[in-house]
C-alpha cells in the first residue's frame, strides 16, 4: 500500500490499506496512509470519516482533526469547520503551544465571524501573552457581535475594556455610546438623549454604591472616607430620585469636594444645575463629561440647551452639531469616519462664516426638535442609509444636511424608492419620484446627483456631464468643497481625457488643503498633455504644481512623482541640462530610484559624459546583481539607444559572457565592430576584435587576419 502511494497509484492504495484495515482495524498507519489516498482521489467525504475515525483513534493529537477542519472548508461546511478547529486550538492549549492554538482560533473565527467563542479564547490568550493591542482588537469584535444580538450591556463591557487598553479608539468609543444610549432606551425609545444618558448614569451609580473600594476614590482616602463618600452618593441618588433638586445637588457637591471623580456626578450635577436655570454652573462640568464616549452624545447636547437658554446661539449650534456627528459616527465603519469628520468641520465653518444669527437659530431648533423627537435613533439609521446612498453616488452628505432639508421624511422616502427604481433599469419612474422631491426641497444635492446618474443609466453621458459641473460650481461658491471635489472627480470617471475640469478640480483641491491629491492630479494633467504631444503644456503644469508644493512646503517625498515626470517631460524637450539636474535631485532623494539612474546614464551619454555614465551604470546593474533579467533588459535598452557607444555594447557583452550566452556577447561585438568599421573607427574596432578573439569563436583565424590589417600603418 505505501509504495502504491507513493507512485501515487491512488486507486491500488485505497484497495491494499481497505484489506489492511480488515484485518488491523486500529491500526493508525493503514488508517492514515487511506484517508490520505481517499483525499488525493478526491473522495473527500470518506476521507473525512477516516481521518475523524483517526481523530478517535488519537484523541491527543491535533493532526487528523486538522485534515477534517481542511475537509470540512472545501465540502464548504464553515460551522462543522470551525468547530474542529476550537478543538484543535483546545489541544494545542493542553501541549502548551499557544502560537498554534492562537492560529487555529484565527482560523474558527474567519469562518465563523459571529461566533464569540474563537474572539473570547483569542482575547484570553493575547490578554494573558501581554499582547493588549491584540486582544483589544477581540474584545472589540465581542463587543460589536453583542450589539448585533441586542446584548447591549455586555457589548458595554467589552467596549469599556477595549478602551481601557486603548483609550483613543475610535470604533470602540462610538459603539460604547451607542449602545450605552441603547440599553437605556430599552425603558422608553421616546427619551432625548439627555434623559437617557441621566437615566442609564444613574443606574451605574446606584450599582457602585453596592461595591467595595469604589474606583473614583482617591488613592489616600481612608476606609472612613470612603463609607463618608459612599454616604453621600448615596444621599445624592436618593434625593434626586424623589426630585429633591437642592438637597441632591447639596449631595453632590459635597461628594465632589471629597474627591470623587466620575463624570456621572458631574453629568448628574450638571443637569441639577440646568434644571435649576444655573446654567453657567452647568456648563464647565458638561465641558468635561462630553469626553466621556458614554455620556458625550447627552452632554453636548445639554451644552447646546444651555448656551441657547444664554442667548449664546453659535456655541449652541457648534454643540449641536457635535452631538449630531458622535451619532452619525456610530453608525459608519471606520474607512468612512474621516470623511463624516471633514463634512460637520465644513459645515460648522459654513454657519460660522455666514454671521447669519437667524439661519443658525433656525437650525439649531430643527436639530433640538430631532433629538426630542420619539424613536430619533431608529430615524438616525434611516438617514444614515439614504446618506450613505449619496455617498455611494459620489457625494459626500452628513446627516445635517438632510435635517435642515424641507419635508427631508418625505424626500429621503421618494429618492428611496427612485434608488430601488434605477437598479431595476424602470428610469422614467425613477426621474418622476426625483422631481417629486425637488418640488419640495429644490436645493437638496442629492436629488440632483440622482438626475445625473438616471442621465448616466440612459446613456446620456453629456447631460450627466453638464449635471456634474454645475453642481460642482455650486459647491465651489457655497464652499463646500469636499462636495466639488466629490463632483468633479464623478464627472472624471465617466471617462475621456478632459484637462479642462481636471485643473477645476486641482483648485478646489488646493483650497481645501489636500495638497497631496492636488499633486497627484497634476501628474495625470500633464501626462494627458503628453499624450496629446503637448509637451511644453506639460511642463508648465509640472512646474505649476510643484510651485505650489514647495509654497507650502510640502515634504520633498510628496513632490518625487511630478519631479520624475518633469524630468522626463524635459528629456522629450531635448533640455537635457533641465533633465539631468532633477534625475541627479531625485536620485539624491532616493539612491534606489533606478528609473533616475537610468535617464542619468542615458544623459550623462548624451554629453559624451563617459566616466559618470559608467557610475551610474554600475551602481545600476549592481542594484539587480541577483536579478539577471532586469540587467539584461537595462543594457539591451541602452544598446539600443546607443548602438555605438563601446562601455555600453561591451558592457552588454560581458553580460552575456557571465550568463555563458556566448553566442550573443559574440553577435553583440561582432554587430559593434562593423559599426565602428563604417564609422571609420580603426582603433576602437580593434579593441573589438581583440575582444571577439579571445573568446575563441569558429573563425577566430578570420579575426586575427581582420586585426593585423586594422593594425597595419594607414596610408597618408
């Protein structure tokens, strides 16, 4: 059975161990050797029940149990899978190699996503190797699978123990204060965040009470002090239970001055003082609660009230709004939660700029009237679908934007079902819903970035075009930039070379600051002139954006890529000087730039520069000495450029001669000393020749008569 296969005589070998295995039925040789010939015939079903007979057979050994996890995979059986490889982690537990149960885990938990178990062992064993990055980024994935089971309380606790490894993360901050605001809702789905945030603050103060060695007690508190505190807390809960408004805040403070320093109290005290119209009290205590995640929602928003009730409307409304993007954050991954960032900073200096008291006002009160709205949560995931549409289709949207949207209920619902309509190819319908929405909110963005992509589906692509620029325009005059810069590009990608909107869209770029993408988008500018020929276009424009790098100064790394294409733009130019000083910058910026050395060589030849082109050549080809093709290619390059030049002809030659190709290092000289005969370079053909002879070729006598005459005095 073994020698069958190891021919790999499959069929034999499954008959010969079958007939071992009647007479030996535990012996794990046969047993194995046919599991092994069953995989390898492709009987993977019968394989499987071997190697979990041998699994059986060897209850330690994790082995046949992986063969039956790799079986499972490809039957496509991902739970029975990852099943056996928690058992194979579990072995490897017991033998005390820990890298291979920690693989293993990783293995149970890509093909099983949602199940706990593999994150809670990984989570023990990084905890336990000191790998706390590790085993946050499992606790993390804990805490998001208990928000998806409604399991908000323990999501709560994996979050908070995420954040204690790793106090700035961000998706572990936005789930902590979602799910926190949750479970408190759970009581009543109508409460303001406000409410809930007291309510659920309040509960987890109540249960400290019950705890010994309460965290918030500082470290020199004596166990007198701590009952005291305790005491007083207590007394605090219990006041503001039965609305006892003075005595509780009386209780507060005092526990406050004794050194308690959990932003509950000071959220709970806070809205005592709002309550009591002591709103100057109020604010700097949410000032420091709205760093908590849990309670950052509630205290911007109670910051929001209490600058509102002073009068102080830019303050309330810049609350506000930070209130709507910790909600709107909570509901995005993490790719897109730079870009909701840069949309309410936009917006916020929108409102600011204007100087217009009574659009502020205005706004501020439609988002007051959003978060004291019954079930605002649910209409929140709402939105944040229809945003996350228009983002889809190129826009940038925040929430905001669809608040401040007249009838924005009615229109999302209308530009929902154009959406459902597109997929569906039924476009007049799809238009007809579109104008039924601009009726109502004629500026609203995202109706017209519909009308561009049902002009797309239709295959009017010049109507999808002019849709383009003029919201693009508009953007640009409203300064809302990321929307112009969102819209151009859209209008990019239906294709064709258009340097026109292309420089649109760099100068909006420029205005944002994103200098870096301006750069980039300078570089195709210019390599669209280039393939149009133009290449003196292009080269202002190389210069234009480097101009503006080196302004603002940005790093000499960022500006590489239009240096190179500059450089080269000058090569085509026949400015060689141009060329070969930025090739000599960018080769000093990065000695690994082999496209720099290359153009060097290439120039330093052009002005009879044989020493540096030589330098350059070498520090080039020793770069690729474990590379024999990239030589090859460099030097058969060169050659052709320069199919005289003796240093890069015999340097190619040589090439070949250490490849033992010396078929083409003969063929190579043999082709350079005709040249230079035609050329009338007796001297240098000589050289030549003596080269061809010492490699001995068939004719070498030819060779040598052809040298002597080479060599014989010339008639003056």
């Amino acid at each position: 059975a073994s020698n069958a296969a190891w021919d790999q005589r499959w069929d034999t070998a499954i008959k010969e161990y079958q007939r071992a295995l009647a007479e030996f039925p535990d012996d794990i040789s046969a047993r194995s050797g046919l599991a092994l010939a069953l995989q390898e015939s492709n009987h993977f079903e019968k394989a499987l029940a071997e190697y979990k007979a041998l699994a059986k057979l060897q209850p330690g050994d994790p082995i046949p149990l992986a063969h039956v996890a790799v079986l499972l995979e490809r039957l496509n059986r991902r739970a029975e899978a990852a099943d056996a490889y928690n058992q194979i982690a579990e072995l490897y537990q017991n033998q005390k190699q820990m890298n291979k149960a920690v693989e293993a885990w990783r293995k149970a938990s890509a093909l099983e996503p949602e199940r706990a178990e593999p994150h809670e062992k990984l989570a023990a064993a990084f905890a336990e190797a000191g790998h706390a990055s590790a085993a946050a980024r499992e606790w993390l994935a804990l805490a998001k699978l208990a928000q998806r089971g409604g399991e908000f309380l323990r999501a709560q606790q994996y979050a908070e123990r995420t954040l204690a490894v790793e106090p700035e993360n961000t998706q572990a901050k936005f789930l902590l204060n979602e799910v926190t605001g949750r479970s408190a809702a759970a009581a009543d789905p109508g409460a303001n965040p406000v409410e809930l945030a007291r309510r659920s603050s309040l509960a987890r103060l109540a249960a400290s009470v019950l705890e010994e060695n309460t965290p918030w007690q500082r470290a020199d508190n004596t166990h007198a002090a701590g009952a005291d505190t305790d005491s007083l807390l207590a007394r605090a809960i219990n006041a503001q239970e039965k609305g006892q408004t003075q005595e509780a805040i009386q209780a507060y403070e005092q526990a406050l001055a004794a050194g308690m320093t959990r932003p509950e109290v000071q959220f709970n005290l806070a809205i005592l003082y709002q309550n009591s119209l002591r709103h100057q009290d109020a604010i700097p205590l949410l000032q420091q609660t709205a760093r908590t995640p849990q309670l950052a929602v509630a205290s911007r928003f109670a910051l929001g009230q209490s600058y509102r009730a002073q009068g102080n409307v830019d303050e309330a409304l810049e609350n506000y709004l930070q209130a709507m993007k910790i909600v709107d954050l909570s509901t995005v991954n993490r790719s897109q939660a730079d870009q909701v960032i840069r949309l309410y900073e936009s917006l916020a200096e929108g409102y600011l700029a204007k100087g217009d008291e009574a659009s502020a006002r205005r706004f501020s009160m439609i988002l007051l009237d959003f978060l004291n709205n019954k079930g605002w949560q649910d209409k929140v995931r709402e939105v944040r679908e229809h945003v996350e549409l228009a983002t889809a289709a190129g826009m940038p949207l925040s929430m905001q934007e669809v608040f401040e949207t007249p009838e924005s209920e009615r229109v999302v619902t209308l530009l929902r079902g154009s959406a459902e309509l597109v997929s569906e190819q039924k476009l007049y319908a799809a238009g007809d819903l579109v104008y039924q929405a601009l009726e109502l909110a004629p500026n609203y963005l995202p109706a017209h970035v519909r009308l561009a992509e049902i002009a797309v589906a239709a295959g009017r692509t010049a109507d999808a075009l002019a849709k383009y620029d003029v919201l693009a325009e508009t953007a640009a005059v409203r300064h809302d930039l990321p929307k112009a810069i969102a819209f151009y590009r859209q209008a990019l990608n239906l294709g064709g070379s258009d340097v026109t909107r292309r420089a649109k869209l760099i100068n909006v770029l420029v205005q944002n600051g994103q200098l870096t993408e301006a750069l980039t988008e300078y570089a195709t500018v210019g390599m669209e002139l280039e393939t149009n020929g133009q290449f003196q276009k292009a080269a202002d424009k190389y210069n234009e954006g480097l101009a503006i790098a080196q302004r603002v100064g940005l790093s000499n790394d960022a500006q590489l890529p239009l240096k190179r294409r500059l450089a080269i733009t000058h090569l085509k130019l026949r400015e060689y000087d141009a060329a070969r000083a930025l090739f000599l910058e960018i080769r000093q910026a990065d000695p690994e730039d082999d496209e720099a050395r290359y153009y060097l060589v290439d120039l330093h030849l052009r002005r009879g520069q044989t020493a540096e082109a030589e330098f350059e050549l070498r520090a080039l080809l020793e770069r690729h000495r474990n590379a024999p093709e990239n030589i090859e290619a460099t030097l058969v390059s060169l050659a052709e450029a320069f199919p005289d030049n003796l240093m890069i002809q015999r340097a190619l030659a040589d090439f070949y001669k250490s490849q033992g190709d010396t078929d083409k290092a003969l063929q190579v000289l043999d082709d350079l000393g005709d040249r230079l005969l035609n050329a009338g370079k007796p001297g240098e053909a000589a050289i030549v020749v003596q080269e061809i002879i010492a490699l001995n070729p068939p004719q070498v006598a030819e060779y040598r008569k052809l040298l002597l005459e080479l060599r014989e005095p010339q008639a003056e």
